[in-house]
C-alpha cells in the first residue's frame, strides 16, 4: 500500500522547548493530513489535522504545515509541557475513505 | 454518548481458538474500521466497512473476517487465532468522507499462546 514515513520514532525535549515531527507520503491524490496522539494505554485522539487547500494551520501551541508539492507534513509543537509526553501519529488519507498511518514518534518532555 | 466502544477489553486465547471482538458507535458513522497496533509498527488497517453491509480488506487482512449486519456495529472475527495476532486492536469509525476524521475505541489486548 501507499507509505507514509514519519520521522524520528524518538524525541527528547526539555520543558518549553520545541518539538518537531516530520511525515512523508507518497499518494498524490491524499488531501487529508491528521495527527493523532496516543497516550500510554489510551486510545489514539486527534489533536490537529490539516486539508490539502490549505498550506498551515494553528491551534494554541500546535501548528501543522504541508508542502503538496513535496509531499511532507509536519508537526510543531512550541513550549512543550510534560504533558505533551505520549506517541504522536501522522496520518495521509487513501481512496476518499481511509487514512494509512505512520510508525509513530515518541515524544518525551523532560522537566 | 458513548462514542465508541469495544469488547472485550482483554482476552486471552489459545492457538486455534477462535474468538469475536465487538465494535459498535452510537454516532450514525458510515464509516468504520479495524486496527491492529503492534510495537514500533504504529496502526495497521485489517479492515473497513464504508456502510451497512459492506467490508473492504485493508493492508493486513490475512487471518480476520469482518461483518457489518447493523450500521452501528463492526465486528471482527478470528477464525483460528495464532501468536501472530497478538495484539491490540483499536477499533474507528467516521462520518465524513472527504475528511476522515477518526473516532477511536479504547481498545482490545489480545493475546494468543
């Protein structure tokens, strides 16, 4: 199937420092960019997704950018709390109606 | 609401053994889908169901049977499970087609010996 490569698989970060995850896809016809995060044990949530028209967008301390053309997305999370602490999944659409996912990053918050 | 919820929440199986794990949603989704999360692997689609009635195979469909007799439930069958399936599987279900915005159940530890 298409692949969707996220990168780093680990992240550590001190307390109020950025976090930066990276995806790649490779469907052209993907027009629909979500990130999830999981938490230890938890269910994956979604926290901020982006739509093939639109190049970036915000909400609080979280952005997400997208460049089509090169066919990478990535995630920006700015004065990391320890709470941010969980696995982070990027997510390309396929066929109108299902999303292939990445590998997951863990991000660690250090106080 | 409940959102979306799974059964059972943990099981354990014997290799041959067969078993059926339950998904059902109370937001009048079309869509819906099975997900096996595996350690470093992130989330896998097994299977998806686009309405009542209707399944599709995803990207690891090998050893799992779906139904969708009743548009609110999704269920997941195990014919003869092997160590293989260990796993946790997340059951999804969404509304919207364009943009896929993705309800997840609290999940289903497998384990098979």
């Amino acid at each position: 199937g298409e692949n969707v490569e996220q990168h780093p698989s680990t992240l550590s970060v001190q307390e109020g420092d950025s976090a930066v995850i990276k995806c790649t896809y490779s469907d052209s016809a993907s027009n629909y960019f979500p990130w999830y995060k999981q938490e230890l044990g938890k269910r994956p949530q979604l926290i901020i997704d982006i739509r093939s028209n639109v190049g970036e967008k915000k909400d609080q301390r979280i952005a997400v950018t997208l460049n089509k053309t090169a066919k990478h997305f990535s995630l920006h999370i700015t004065e990391t709390q320890p709470e941010d602490s969980a696995v982070y999944f990027c997510a390309a659409s396929i066929g109108g109606y299902a999303l292939n996912f990445g590998k997951g990053t863990s991000l660690l918050v250090t106080p | 609401n409940a959102g979306v919820t799974q059964t059972p929440k943990f099981r354990v199986l014997k290799t041959g053994q067969s078993m059926t794990l339950l998904c059902a949603q109370d937001m009048n989704h079309e869509y819906m889908y099975w997900y096996r999360q595996d350690p470093g692997m992130g989330l896998r689609l097994i299977h998806y169901s686009v309405g009542e009635g209707t399944t599709a195979k995803g990207e690891v469909p090998d050893g799992y049977n779906v139904s969708r007799l009743k548009k609110q439930n999704f269920l997941l069958g195990l014919e003869s499970a092997a160590p293989s399936q260990t796993s946790v599987y997340f059951c999804a279900s969404s509304g919207d087609r364009l943009y896929n915005e993705q309800f997840f159940g609290p999940g289903t530890r497998l384990t098979v010996l």
